[in-house]
C-alpha cells in the first residue's frame, strides 16, 4: 500500500480513494454497501501516472456555492453542497506532481485530475479513468458520433458489443441507476465518449492527445447515482461547472420560452418574409415568445421581421453554419444581427469534440454573452454544464429529433428512442427535439405521444417543428401548447422506466403540467400526484382517442388513463385556475425619422425617435445622442457609394418593441452595377432573389451561371414569379439598362417583366422562354425608389425563372 485510503461522503455516498503501487481506485459507496468501483489515473505524455505514484497531501473540503438557473429542469436559485477530496500525489519515474479531485454530492460523485504546479505544458495522452461495471444488468445507450444523433436503445450489458458510445451511459443494477456523463469543459480540453471492452466502460479522448498546461488538466467525469426518480431530477452536471460572471448571471435579456419555426414544414420557407409573418402571427396567437428562421433568411429583409415579430411580443432568432463564425472577422457578424434587434442564433453543424472545436466554442460563448445573444447548438455535442456558466445557451441539439422525418422517411423515430431520452440524454440539460409532429410521414407514435414530447422533453426554447396551421387544426392539441409553460420551476418523475414510459411533471407557479410517452401495446397507466404537494387537485387530461385526442377533467390525487399503441397523454394539474393563456396584444411601435436618411458629405445623418428608446447600429456605426429624441448617425468612412445601414430603435421594455430606419450612402457620378447595389426590400417565389446567378432553387445561392436562349450573362438579379425587387436610386440616377429574358432552366413558360419608378410604371415586356433576351433602356432620372417585378402573363402559368442580367445604373454629375 503506498497511500492509505481517503473518504469523503454526502448525503449517503460516499467514495474511498486507494492508491496502490502500481494503480489507483475509487470505491463508490452509499451507507458502505458498494455501488461502483472506478480506476483512475491519467497519461501524461505517454506515462501512466497512475501507476507509480504516491500520496503527497489529501485534504477534505466542504464546496458551498450558490447558482441561479435561467431555464431548464428548475428555474431559480440553487445550491451547491459538495464534499471535496483532493489527494495530491508524486510520480517517482517522472518527478511530475499532480492531483487527483473528488467531488461527492447527494446524488453523484465525480473526479477530475490537476497538474497544478506544471512547468510550462505537456501532453495528456490518455484518460485512464475506468468503471467497472460487471455488477450492472442493463444499459440504455447510443453508438457514438460527434453530433450524438443515433438512436438510444436499451440493451443487456451481457449482449453489448465492444466500442465507442456517447454519453449520457445509464446502467441498472437492481434498484439502483448509475448515469455517466461529463461536466466542466472548455477549450483547454478535448471531450470524450465512453469505450466499452466487456465490463469496463473507458474515457476515450476525442484527440490523441491534448496539450494541457497548469491547472485541471480534464473536465469531471461525473457518475450521478441513486434511483430513476433521483437520475432524472439530477442538477450534478449543472453544478459542477464553472460559476457564471455576474453581469452574465443577472442577464435579464435570457428569456426561455416556446417558438414557431417553419422549416421542419417547409423546407424553403427560411427564404419567405409572409410565411414567416405568418408564423409570427400564430406565435402571438399562442402567446409563444420566439420564433426561429432557419436556412435562408437574407438581410435585406430580416430587419423587417424583427420590427414585426416584437410589436407582437415575439423574439427573432437565425440560423446559421458554425464555419460563417469561425475567426475574428466572421464572429463579427454577431454584432451586426444583434444591431437589428435579433435575440439568438442557432448555430449548426459542429460535429466534433476536438480541443480546436471547443475553442471555437470558447469564442462564440464570449461574444454572444457580450452582445446579449441567446444561442442554440444544432449538430453539436451534449450539454457539459454551461447551463449555469453560460446561461444564454437555451438548447442544443445531439439527439436524433424530428428533423429525422425530413430526411429519411423510410425510417421513422420510434417509440423506444423517445422514452430512452428523459431518463439519458435530458438528464444532463436542454434538448432540442424539436417535438410535436403531428404531420410526420410514417409516424409510429400516437397524437397524445406527440403531444406529450413538449413536456416530457426539456429545452430552454422549445421549438415545435409542425406548421402552425396543423396545431390550429387540433383545438385540443392547439390549446394545450397554447397553455404550456415557457419555463419549469421545478420536475418530477412521477413514474416509469426507460423501457416502458416516462411520466415526467413540470412545475410553473401554481400549476403542474404532466407528460406521458409510453412504448408498447396498449395498457392503463395510474398516475399518483401525492409528490405534487396539491391539497385538492384537479387535472385537465388530453388523451388519445379514436381519430385523434380527447379531452376530460377529473378531480383527486391520483387518475388513470388507457394508453394507446405507443401512446401517451398530457395534463395541467392545479389546486386553482387550470387555463389562463391569451393572445398576445400588439404593442406600439418607437417611431424613428425619416425612415429613409441620406449619409451627407462627412457620411452622417440626423434622425428624430420616441423618448427614452436605445439606438442600435452595425459594427464602425455610431449614434450619439443629441437631445429632444435627435440623434447623430455617423457611418464608416470607407462605405461603397449605394450602401444602406440599419438604425434600430427599440424601447426599453422586455422584450422590446423594435422599429427600424435605413441610412443610405449617396450614389455618385459614374455606372453602377445594379447587382452589386443593396436592396430597400424584395419578394420571391422561391427563395432569396439571387446575385449574379440564375434563381435556381428555394435556398440562397443555389443558382446557376445566368443562361438565356443559350447566352450566358456573368452578372444580375435572378428571381422567381411573381417577384419584385426595390432599389433606392434617391434621385441620382439618369437611366436604367438591363437585358432581362427567361432563364434556360424553366423551359417552357413565361413572364412580364416591369420596371417602375416610385410606384409609375416606366416600361415592361412580356418574355418567352428560348427567345433571347430583352434590351431595356429607360429614362429614370429623379427617380427615389426603383421597382424590379416579374409577374405572370396569364393567371395559372408557372413560375418562370427571370434573369435582370448585366443590369446597369447611369449617374451623371448634378443630376439630383
């Protein structure tokens, strides 16, 4: 024995550290009946430094913090009651000293490790931390992939075969569960998945090796433990995690809640101004706050929706590609969202646990705490504690969801993988599902299972993948959402077993809400609610029916309901009022004057606004205030003649009302290329209108080289009909050319091109596809706002695909 045995014990656990001559191990125990053995150490530049090594110092501490939770299982103040043991150890072959840490909580313990005293850095070349597991039965687990959207399955631990799965693992052994799980990262680590060899559950890196330096040197390795109920209800993760600043933790602008998103629906609607007033004005309807605009948004009109949606109470988010944020200068485009009033960002495509990827998401975290972001990761990995160090991130991905409809429709999300998931993957934070799919092509679960994924699942946003108008067509279902909750207070496990249903109760104020998912044939399940802490509860049950849902209200403490075929149910249970949500009313909007300011000679501009309003500008903008509501706009000096910035004016309620103002750089004398100017507004048929290519498809940038009657054209706008296009000439323009005609890639159809000039038409022509293309030459002199339009020639004709090519502007000296 080279060091005597150390323990440290919490409410019950207790884990017991052994460093022996040539390994070291940890005991985890509850009233000293053993639960887990896990061997430790670590390889720091190809040495084991668990072999060898002997006990310097241990010291025992007591870690009382507290935390405040923005979203997620439980809502508000929290406190951290943790034992702590750090045993300091030498390594004799290397002479490197470095520690073990231990930390033990009612319902987990973890460990880390610590080279406090490294000169200079090292490479850590393994985590030799290990679990045996041969006392387990069962395991529920997903075959690892750095965005963890495999199915979870459960499996006997007899059956399961060697390799590499993700985490959250969760192992049963009689009554007792055991989820292993990670906390505590950041860009001084890679992360790591589990490797199974017969019984043993290893740390496998994500990096062969990572360079470490003084200090911790990996994230915890956390084992929360206990029953179901305490598994599910679990905070560990949370709490293990470096404490948020305090300016971050006060952040009043982090408001989770429910948003309309309509791409799951509509693949190509990211690129539609109405389809997303339409689903802004669903999410007022449903008193949701937020709505997500996925692939296709483009900036012309963006500012238009913010000012829309936050009259109605609705926040904007984005969608975007991890890479467009990649390095400084692309991070910056942070800056100019937030300077149009969007709330949050969702960020996809990640796909990795490398130390490089995490520093990535170091940078990100950073800004998007500065500006006031909210962020969700999609194609990211799971939740690793940032849930209390940065409170804006309101979701993540790493779970196979609903998207899984879109993409493979021969291949539908099962009952078994849904229930796995609250007694997995949510167990250690928010998830983005993306639940209630009623629509979903070959769908095996039952309406009241859809239903029910809105409560049983957890996100800090919760984003509802069908169309709005589906949910308005199922009163039931329609109403249910319209009531749920925006945050939990609090979460209960009422009952079940990742093999069989989960029947999860969230708490907001006075109210419970419960959610069933259930696998398997039909049966009745019995609902008990003495952990509600109700005195006389009634509950309104929405369950499945014949052709649809139903709905009942029953009274007591405890109901039952007949489950159907992969099956489920929800209900609000309150000892008061059970329904209270409304519409939202629309608010007044800040005004800002004029809309439409002219930069002068030193690329500034005046505009007057509503008192007591905050002036948002893009990035080199500023706005100095200059009393009785005026405010100075200055611009960058170096903005391209034809530029427009944005002037955002919102008002000081939360969330805010929004209004805009564009500033625009003066045209001068010369010719401008029409598509290199930036557009006032625009309206598409299918997707963004398209720069210097063909309109190809609904996404942006998805054309093709502009080809009319077998010319091509290097330069233009492409749309679609019916299409218009408005571009601010402010008098300054003396004529307009263009060659428009029909792109080759809609064979067979028609259009009328029309240009006009504050609202007077000023010519048109009607184009044929494989006739070549048009000359148009017009006298645009005085013109303020010019109008681009493709519309049909006879009503019912198809959507022709027209090309503005080699469109020209001619300014000459003093004509304005």
């Amino acid at each position: 024995m080279v060091g005597e045995g150390q323990l440290v014990g919490n409410g019950g656990l207790e884990a017991s550290v052994v460093v022996g001559e040539s390994s070291i191990a940890m005991t985890v125990s509850r009233r000293r009946q053993p639960l887990a053995v896990v061997a430790l150490g670590i390889g720091v530049d190809g040495v084991d430094l668990g072999a060898g090594s002997v006990v310097v110092r241990s010291s025992e501490f007591a870690v009382v913090e507290k935390w405040f939770a923005h979203s997620g299982k439980a809502r508000g103040e929290h406190l951290v009651d943790h034992r702590e043991l750090r045993v300091e150890l030498h390594h004799a072959g290397t002479g490197r000293d470095w520690t073990i840490r231990v930390r033990v909580s009612a319902d987990g313990v973890a460990v880390r490790y610590a080279m406090p005293e490294l000169p200079g850095t090292a490479m850590l070349t393994s985590d030799n931390t290990s679990l045996d597991l041969s006392a387990f039965s069962r395991a529920w687990v997903l075959e690892y992939q750095t965005w963890y959207e495999t199915p979870r399955v459960g499996v006997d631990l007899a059956d399961l075969e060697p390799g590499a799965y993700g985490f959250p693992f969760l192992a049963r052994s009689g009554d007792d569960y055991l989820l292993v799980s990670e906390s505590g990262i950041d860009g001084r680590y890679s992360g790591a998945h589990a490797a199974m060899s017969g019984t043993t559950l290893g740390f496998e890196l994500a990096d062969t090796a990572v360079e470490i330096a003084r200090g911790d040197v990996t994230p915890w390795r956390v084992f929360v433990l206990g029953s179901l109920a305490e598994v599910v209800e679990s905070l560990l993760v949370d709490e293990l995690a470096s404490p948020v600043t305090p300016e971050l933790a006060a952040a009043e602008w982090i408001r989770p809640g429910r948003a309309a998103w309509s791409w799951w629906s509509d693949f190509y609607s990211g690129a539609q101004l109405a389809q997303q007033k339409r689903f802004v004005d669903a999410a007022a309807e449903f008193s949701w706050e937020h709505l997500l605009i996925d692939c296709g948004w483009e900036e012309t009109w963006v500012p238009e929706i913010v000012a829309y949606a936050s009259l109605r109470g609705v926040q904007v988010h984005l969608w975007t590609v991890w890479h467009d944020l990649d390095g400084p200068e692309k991070l910056a485009q942070l800056a100019l969202w937030r300077s149009w009033g969007v709330a949050g960002i969702k960020v996809d495509f990640m796909e990795s646990e490398s130390k490089d990827r995490y520093r990535w998401y170091d940078a990100v975290l950073r800004e998007t705490a500065r500006l006031g972001l909210m962020v969700n990761f999609h194609g990211s990995v799971i939740p690793r504690g940032w849930a209390r160090t940065w409170p804006q991130v309101i979701g993540y991905e790493a779970i196979r969801g609903s998207e899984y409809y879109v993409f493979y429709d021969d291949a539908p999300l099962t009952a078994e993988h849904n229930v796995i998931q609250p007694f997995t993957r949510n167990v250690v934070g928010a998830m983005d599902y993306t639940p209630v799919a009623f629509s979903a092509p070959g769908r095996v679960t039952s309406d009241g299972h859809e239903l029910a994924l809105s409560v049983v699942f957890e996100c800090g946003i919760t984003h509802f993948a069908d169309d709005v108008a589906v949910y308005a067509e199922r009163p039931l279902a329609a109403r249910f959402l319209a009531e749920l909750a925006p945050v939990w207070d609090e979460t209960v496990l009422l009952s079940g077993t990742p093999d069989t249903e989960a029947v999860i109760a969230r708490r907001r104020g006075d109210r419970w809400y419960v959610g069933c998912v259930a696998v398997g044939d039909r049966r009745v399940v019995t609902v008990e609610l003495d952990r509600l802490g109700l005195t006389d509860p009634v509950a309104w049950i929405v369950e499945d029916a014949v052709g649809g849902l139903a709905e009942r209200t029953v009274s007591g403490r405890s109901f039952e309901v007949s489950l159907a075929l992969n099956g489920g149910f929800v209900a609000i249970v309150s000892d008061g009022q059970l329904f209270r949500s409304t519409p939202r009313v629309a608010a007044d909007a800040p005004t800002v004057v004029p809309a439409l300011a002219v930069l002068d000679a030193d690329n500034t501009a005046v505009v007057t606004t509503t008192a007591g309003v905050r002036v948002r500008v893009a990035p080199g903008w500023s706005a100095e205030p200059l009393g009785h509501e005026r405010w100075r706009i200055q611009a960058p000096s170096d903005l391209e003649p034809g530029s427009l910035g944005v002037v955002t004016v919102e008002s000081t309620s939360l969330p805010p009302a929004i209004a805009h103002a564009r500033a625009v750089v003066p045209l001068v004398a010369g010719v401008h290329r029409v598509s290199a100017l930036p557009m006032l507004a625009f309206q598409n048929e299918s997707g963004p209108v398209e720069r210097d290519q063909s309109n190809g498809g609904g996404n942006p940038a998805d054309g093709s080289p502009m080809h009319v009657a077998g010319v091509y054209f290097a330069d233009g706008l492409g749309v679609s009909t019916p299409s218009s296009v408005e571009l601010y000439f402010g008098g300054h323009a003396g004529r307009f050319t263009a060659r428009v005609g029909v792109d080759d890639e809609t064979p067979g159809t028609r259009a009328r091109a029309v240009v006009s000039g504050d609202g007077r038409e000023l010519g048109s022509v009607v184009l044929e596809a494989g006739e070549p293309a048009a000359e148009l030459d017009l006298d645009v002199s005085g013109v303020q706002v010019l109008t681009l339009s493709t519309r049909e020639v006879a009503a019912g004709d198809p959507a022709a695909h027209v090309d503005w090519a080699s469109a020209r502007l001619m300014v000459m000296e003093g004509i304005a």
